[in-house]
C-alpha cells in the first residue's frame, strides 16, 4: 500500500489545476489518471469540435493560451496538446493507466484502490469529469431494433452514419452543433428541441464570452443563483466555435434546411413523439436572450466602454407554423437517432455515501459536505458559471486548494492531539 | 411626504410554496400525489363528475366541499346541451392551471398583477370523432390561448411571466405531451 497526502482522481484540466494548486502549497499528492492525460479530449470527442471559449479565455493556474490566434477555438488535438503541455510544465505527479475501481474511507482519510494498487491519502480530490457517460433518456428503450443509436461520445463524423435521416435528440451545444454538420453532409435531419439556451457567438462585434467574463456574468456564484437546481441544469448554450465565428441556432440550422421539432417524449409502436409545447420554448429561450443582451447593454452602457458596435437585437427564433408532433420512425426512413441529451459523471467506484437520490454528489461549492476531506472539481456552476468551462479551474481550484489545505491542518492537529 | 411601496400581493403565498418545494425534495415520496374524478352517466351525452378527496404528503385529503361539472354535447349534435363540451372543459382546464402560474411567477417576481384574462380557441375538425375521415386526428388540432395581463411591468416581463407558467403547468404538459392512459372495465 501506497500513501500520499492528497489522491486527485483525473488527469485533466482540473485534476491538473489542482495538481498545481497543490505544489504551489507543498501539499505532497499524486494524480491518478485512468488512460493518459487529457483522456476523455483523446478518446470521447467528435472529430470537428472545436471549444465553445476563445484561446484568450483559456486559462489554467499560471498558464495561459499563447497562440498567435488568440480570437480562435481550439480543435480537440490542440486542446489535447495544451492540457499536456501543462502537465509537463508543472511537473504534475501523473500516474497514466492507473485507472480507480473502488474509493472507500479508511481510518486515515481515504483508500483508493487502483489497477496499479492501493493508495491511502487524507484528502481527496474528484476530477474524473462531469461527462464520464452519455445520459440516454428512458424512452430510448421503445426505439425501433433497425434504428442506430449514437450519442457524443461515439460519434466521430457524419460519414461514421448509415444512409437516411438523421433525428437529433436534444439543442444544447453538441445538439445543434451535431445537426449542422450532419445537414451539411447531405443527411438530411430533424432535431427534438427541448428547453434551450441561445446565445450569438459575438455581439456588438466582440466574443460572448468578452462579453460574460467583463460584465461578470462568469463571476456569478453557486451560493448567490437563484435556483441552483435549475441553474445546474440548464443546458449548454448554442454555440460553435469557428474561424468564421458564426452564430449557430434554430433558425440557422432551419436556413440549412433541419427539421425542427418539439421535445422527444416518446416513442410508441416505432412512432416518435413530439412535445407541442416547442413555441414556449423557443419563446423563453429568445426572451433569456434578450435579458442578457439588455444587461451587457446596460454594463458597456454603465462603464462607458467604448469600441464596441451599436446594440442590437436578433430575429425572434422562428418556429414552424405546424411543427411535426409524431414521425414514423420505420416509415420516415430515420436511420440513426442521435442522442445528445446530455452527459453525466461516472461514479461506480465510489463507495462513500455522498450521493444523493439521483445519484449526484452533495456538495457546496466543490466542498463534499458529507465526507470532510473530499473535494470534487468540474461540472455546471459548481462554484461560479465559469466552472462550466474549462478556465473555471482556474479559480475553483484556488479557493478549493486553500479549502483544503485548512482541512489538512486541522486534521494534523487532531491527529497531533490523538497522539 | 413620504413615499411608501405597497408590497406586491398577488394572493400567492410563494414562501409556502418555495418551503414546500424544499421540503419535498428531501422527502420525495410525499411528492407523490393522485387527483380523482369520478363521473356518472345519466343520459344521452350527459355526464357528472364528482371531485372529491386525493391524496399526496403520503396522506388522504378531501377538498372542502365536493366539486362537481357537468357535461353534455350543444344541440347542434343532436343533444340537449346541459354542460359545456368535455374539451370546452380541457380548454377551462388549460386557462385556470396557467392563470394560476402566472400569479404565482408574478408572486415570487414581485409583479403587481392588476387583471389578468385569457381566451381560449381550440381547433377540430370532427370528421375524427365522427369516424369519417382516418386521417384527421380525434382531439384539438391546435389550441390558441391569448392573454391580456395588466400588471406593473415591462411588456418582456409579462411575456415572461406567461412563458414561465407555461413551462411549469401541469395542464400545459398534459396536453402537449403523449401520458400513458389505462382505461379498465369492472
């Protein structure tokens, strides 16, 4: 057995951030990596994507994007690249092909047992990701056995796809990015639209995220929302990021010529059925919109911030006059459905009750309040609305580093009592 | 003189709601409800429906007093028009359920409501019900609902509060979506 002070779980941005975190406070720890780092960006993403944050907002602790494209997108290889480089910059104590098959507590903290062995640590640190598992609705199982099914995760091309149409399951960021590239390919594509975020990729000619990140829209913290349940659900918003920093959204994907249609609700004898209900959510979805708009208006407005365009408003989404509540999926010759109805993290190995009902970590801000010692890292909102992107590390890991670090000294000052 | 701000009162108790919300969440078996209507032929198209008790908060409850509708076809179908249509009652059903949303957003969003009033159209074709054409559908092809809110907001507030409702109505959700429904005799 094996001991070290803090076991990361994860070689990814986070896992790293932290790592770094950690050195910079001499906290002896290793990271666990179960392939090698940046893993899932190797091994679980489509081949075109591209981030949905600019390289300027690319931020990791004391390392940052500096590319000679500092307006552009990263594609998965440079993404690969930056996260790796990283590691190599700030000596991180990787493990690779040590993947985690049970955490459990042990009198000393945690045990974390490993395909390279057992490690025993007094902190640990979850960084294995939000989006270990592509979530794939119930309905799912009605689906006719002639029909493919793919979700983000295995999907790589269009070309990947059988002949047919195409029906998209779900308007998030990978939703409508997915629709469009599968469109253009000549597969023709309905998309289920459900609850959705629009956003422009740029606005009175800067980046929405410039935009977020100065009039700090980024900044807005878990304990300060609203309705944190909702707010940790709401999906990813329409974005793409391109060279030719275009807008995606349904009424794009409606231009290229997509099928647009309401929430998939079920699917009964090969007939897929469509909510009615898509006019609301177009409605909201436009009206959550606006609100932003007119709150960046009023920020530039407030801080005389000058070089930027005129304010400007975008046309309503528009939404079929009759849309389509029910397709035969045999008859309508649906070759592959497309689930991109989200992801959620994967946790068989954790065996600490710090789940709730659904499966999800109790938390406060990353802090696991059930099970003191036990961080966790990435996900929507988890301390503010940047943690959703990949320089929310930045900060997050701070504030849990030095969290963590209080943990660490209180509990060598109880062990210190005990002896 | 001094100004004073009339706190908003839309007769919507939000922080009971916002409690029970919270409450439920723990215990999420109490969240389990059944409403009930029992309804009894007495001729020709006509029809009473009793609503009396339900149960939710893992518990039996009864409404105070038991509420009945009743329903029948006009007379241009050949009935005696006793009641308003079963989907005339849909489309009560459909005002009522997103009127209350809006009072309550408008509640937590300390909107003044002054007036709020709907009017409903929901489009058939009978050929469905009548059997006389396979491909029109039996129920509503569309329905239309159309609010005039009067209310201390902005107009994008009160499209957002109607937006809202929507989003959270039952009703809206029954009858926009499929729901599985067993019928059994005996």
């Amino acid at each position: 057995m094996k001991t070290t002070t803090v076991v990361v779980i994860g070689a990814g941005h986070s896992g790293l951030a932290m790592s770094a975190r950690l050195t910079e406070r001499s906290v002896d720890h290793v990271v666990l990596e179960r392939g090698e780092v940046a893993n899932s960006w190797r091994s679980e993403r489509w081949d075109s994507l591209r981030l949905l944050t600019p390289n300027c907002e690319c931020k990791l602790p004391g390392w940052r994007y500096d590319g000679d494209d500092p307006d552009g997108f990263m594609a998965v290889p440079e993404v690969v690249a930056f996260i790796d480089s990283y590691a190599a910059a700030i000596n991180a104590p990787v493990l690779t092909g040590t993947a985690v098959t049970r955490v459990e507590t042990s009198s000393r903290g945690y045990q974390v047992t490993t395909t390279g062995g057992v490690w025993n640590s007094e902190a640990l640190v979850l960084a294995s990701g939000a989006a270990n598992l592509a979530s794939i609705p119930s309905v799912a199982a009605a689906l006719p056995v002639l029909i493919d099914m793919v979700t983000p995760m295995t999907y790589k091309s269009p070309e990947c796809l059988c002949e047919g149409r195409v029906l998209v399951v779900g308007a998030s960021a990978t939703g409508v990015q997915l629709a469009d590239e599968i469109q253009r390919s000549g597969r023709p594509v309905t998309i289920a639209v459900g609850e959705h975020v629009r956003l422009p990729r740029t606005y009175r000619g800067r980046d929405i995220f410039w935009w977020m990140d100065a009039a700090g829209v980024l900044e807005e913290r878990h304990d300060d929302v609203d309705d944190l349940v909702r707010a940790r659900h709401t999906p990813s918003p329409q974005l793409i990021g391109t060279p030719e920093l275009r807008s995606i959204d349904l009424n794009s994907l409606a231009q290229l010529g997509v099928q647009i249609v309401g929430r998939l609700c079920s699917i009964r004898d090969g007939v897929a059925q469509f909510s009615g209900g898509l006019a609301n959510g177009c409605r909201l979805a436009d009206l959550k919109m606006n609100r932003l708009l007119d709150r960046l208006d009023t920020w530039a407005q407030e801080t005389d911030t000058d070089a930027l365009g005129p304010p400007c408003r975008f046309e309503p989404t528009s939404v079929p006059s009759d849309p389509t509540l029910e397709i035969d999926l045999r008859r309508q010759e649906i070759g592959t459905i497309v689930w991109a109805t989200g992801y959620r993290p994967d946790y068989s190995w954790l065996d600490v009750p710090v789940l709730d009902r659904k499966g999800r970590i109790r938390h406060d801000g990353g802090v696991v309040s059930d099970s003191p010692g036990m961080y966790v890292l990435g996900g929507n909102l988890l301390r503010t609305r940047r943690s959703s992107y990949i320089a929310g590390a930045e900060q997050d890991t701070y504030e849990l580093a030095d969290h963590l670090h209080g943990y660490l000294d209180r509990h060598a000052r109880v062990k210190a009592k005990a002896c | 003189m001094t100004m004073t701000t009339k706190p908003v009162d839309n007769g919507v108790n939000t922080e009971a709601l916002i409690g029970a919300r919270e409450a439920l969440s723990e215990a999420p078996e109490a969240a389990e409800f059944t409403w009930r209507a029992s309804c009894t032929w007495v001729s020709g198209t006509y029809s009473r429906t009793k609503i009396e008790g339900f149960s939710g908060l893992g518990q039996e409850h009864r409404h105070r007093q038991v509420f009945t509708s009743e329903a029948d076809h006009p007379e241009c179908f050949a009935s005696e028009d006793r009641g308003a249509t079963p989907v005339e009652h849909v489309l009560s059903a459909l005002a009522s359920c997103l009127t209350a949303g809006v009072a309550a957003v408008a509640q937590y969003r300390q909107i003044q409501l002054r007036s709020v009033t709907s009017t409903l159209e929901g489009r058939m074709n009978v050929l469905g019900i009548l059997g006389a054409d396979p491909e029109v559908r039996n129920g509503f092809s569309a329905i239309d609902v159309r609010f005039d809110i009067d209310a201390d907001a902005t107009p994008d507030e009160v499209e957002a509060l109607v937006a809202q409702s929507q989003k959270r109505s039952a009703v809206f959700d029954i009858v926009t979506n499929p729901t599985n429904v067993s019928v059994s005799v005996g």
